[in-house]
C-alpha cells in the first residue's frame, strides 16, 4: 500500500500555518490559500493513485437508483400524485 510520505513532513505543516497567518494578515485570502491547498492535495493523491495503478480522473457517475424507492421519490416531487 502505497502512501504520500510528503504529507508527513513537518515543512508542510509548516507551510500550512505561514497561509493561515497570510490569511489573517490579509496578504492572501482564504478562497486563494484554499485553491493552492486543494491543487496540492488533488497532484499528491493522483500521484499515489498512479504509484499503485488506480486510474486517475472524475469519478464514475452511477446509475439512477430503480425500484420503489426511486418511484416514492418520484411522488414525493409530483406532490403525491404517480408519475406513471
């Protein structure tokens, strides 16, 4: 099993902490700092992904689901009146 052993260096946490005080600074803002926390965490996951052979990218969309469950659902947004 593979793991991203760069998310255990305490330079990260680190870095972390200086974006947290730009932040209250008011050198960056927080939907910046997220943005840049969000593209790391995406590259390092994709990385260890690659490193075991998961395939890489969007994740599957899976079907509707069938049966009565979906049909209640269905009532519930005609107002209680059947679809069918």
């Amino acid at each position: 099993r593979q793991s991203a052993k760069e998310l255990l260096n305490p330079t990260l946490t680190a870095s972390w902490e200086k974006g947290l005080l730009m932040i209250q600074n008011q050198e960056t803002t927080a939907e910046v700092f997220t943005e840049k926390l969000t593209q790391y965490i995406t590259r390092t996951i994709d990385k260890v992904k690659r490193e075991e052979g998961t395939p890489v990218g969007p994740k599957p969309v899976s079907p509707k689901p069938v049966g009565p469950k979906s049909n209640e659902t269905k009532r519930k947004k005609n107002g209680g009146r059947s679809s069918g």
